[in-house]
C-alpha cells in the first residue's frame, strides 16, 4: 500500500512538472512571437534636430523614444506603457502618455494624432496592422498636410460654432482646383507650387463647410515639421499667407498676405 501511494505521489508530481514546464514553454513561445503592430515616427530638423518612434506591440504595451540634438544639448529617453485598442482609437493606461500627458489617440489618414493632452500634435504612420481611418490619399496632393479641428486645442470665442469636417479625396480635389486658379490670377502670389499648404476644415453654425488654409513658401525647416504640427509665422510677405475658403459656396471670404494691409 505504501509503495503504491508513493507511486501515485511520484506520478502527481511528475504531472505537476511537466505543465509547469509547458506553462513555463508556452510563456517563453509567446514571448518569442511578440509582434510590432505599429510604428510612427517624427523625424525633422527645424533648428533642432529631433527623432520620435512609437511601436505598439501585440502584448499590448508600447514604447516611445525620443532624441534631441541642440548645438549645446541633447537627451534621449524612453517612455513605456500599455494601451488599449478599439478600432482606429487608442487608449493608454493606466496612466496617460507622460510624454505629453495624452490619453488618447486615433489613427487618420496615415497619422497617429494625439487628440488630447497638453499640446496638439501627430506622428506619421510607417507601419502597422491596425484598422487606419483613411479618407484622403495624400500620395495624390503632395505638399498638403491635412489636420483635424479639436475643440479642446481651439477655444477661442470666433470658433466655439466650429466642428470638425473630414474631407476627403473629392473635397481635396475641388479645393486644389479653386487655389491653383487663384495663384494663377492674383499678381500678389506666388507660383502655387512654391508652397506648403496645411489645411484644417470645419463646419460653422450655417452648416457650411470652411477651408482654412495656410500657404508657406518651401524651405529646409519646414519640409518636413509641416505635416506635424500647424505653423505659425509672423511677416514673411509672400511667404506666409492665410486664406478661408467657403468650400459650400466656392467663394474666399478672405485672402491675407503677411505684412499688406
């Protein structure tokens, strides 16, 4: 009797080892085949020169990296996380993104724009799995960056009757029709493919859809920095113009050159 309990004691516990040792496997083979389900980077020289990547894993944590040169400066860090995804939407938890406070992002039109926190800004996505809500293909407009309107970065009292309109490739078109035929009349401008053009579009209480578009003249600061955040220039002229479009309409209500009157 003895022997015999001893037997069954070995067999338990030689069960016992085995599954620990499959767990132990099995936790190792996850581990192994944790895959990237997005990168997005924003890499530009504007007087500082400055590299992000952000990599969403398939275990559901992340890392964001970033490094800054200055002529007397410079640091690199790393911030580590968890999301949560659901659809084009990302959540970070349990704490926000310390990198600026965001809680959220979405992912739109190629980018990751962060749609909360302290400051407006975007990343430029170079890969992923995840569902991408697309209604431009900005391949087609080069030199257009496409942003969206956020209430909460944009609380001034002229624009508290603004909501956000997502164009799209048909809108883009009709509007890159109406500015080129514009910078071809007026004297004033430039050749319309000197320029930069970023472009936010809202609805106002009328339900009429405004194009609000700046115009910068190329150079190396901005080639790249343009597709990541709105500028804003004082002067320049020629160089730095605003115009608003009624896209319902078709007609400007307003064309401004820096510096005329």
């Amino acid at each position: 009797m003895l022997h015999f309990m001893k037997t069954v004691l070995n067999i338990i516990f030689a069960t016992i080892l085995l599954i620990f040792l499959s767990c132990n496997k099995n936790e190792k083979s996850i581990k192994s085949e944790k895959k990237t389900l997005l990168i997005a980077t924003q890499n530009f020289n504007d007087l500082i020169e400055i590299k992000r990547t952000f990599k969403i894993f398939s275990d559901s944590t992340f890392t964001f990296t970033e490094s800054l040169k200055e002529p007397n400066h410079s640091k690199s860090e790393t911030f580590y996380g968890f999301v949560k995804i659901s659809e084009d939407s990302i959540k970070f938890f349990p704490f926000e993104l310390d990198f600026n406070n965001a809680e959220t992002a979405v992912l739109k039109n190629g980018f990751l724009e962060f749609i909360d926190g302290e400051n407006p800004g975007r990343m430029k996505i170079e890969k992923t799995n995840l569902n991408v809500k697309n209604n431009i293909d900005l391949n087609k407009f080069p030199n257009y960056a496409i942003f969206t309107f956020y209430k909460n970065f944009n609380k001034q009292d002229w624009q508290k009757d603004y909501s956000n309109y997502d164009i799209n490739n048909n809108d883009l078109i009709q509007i890159d029709k109406i500015f080129k035929n514009e910078f071809s009349t007026n004297k004033k401008l430039r050749n319309f493919n000197e320029y930069l053009k970023q472009i936010v579009a809202v609805r106002n209480s009328k339900n009429e859809i405004l194009i609000q578009a700046h115009f910068f003249c190329k150079n190396p600061h901005l080639l790249e920095s343009f597709q990541y955040y709105e500028t804003s220039m004082h002067d320049g002229g020629n160089c730095n113009i605003y115009i608003e479009l009624n896209l319902t309409t078709g007609k400007f209500n307003f064309i401004n050159i820096a510096g005329i009157a």
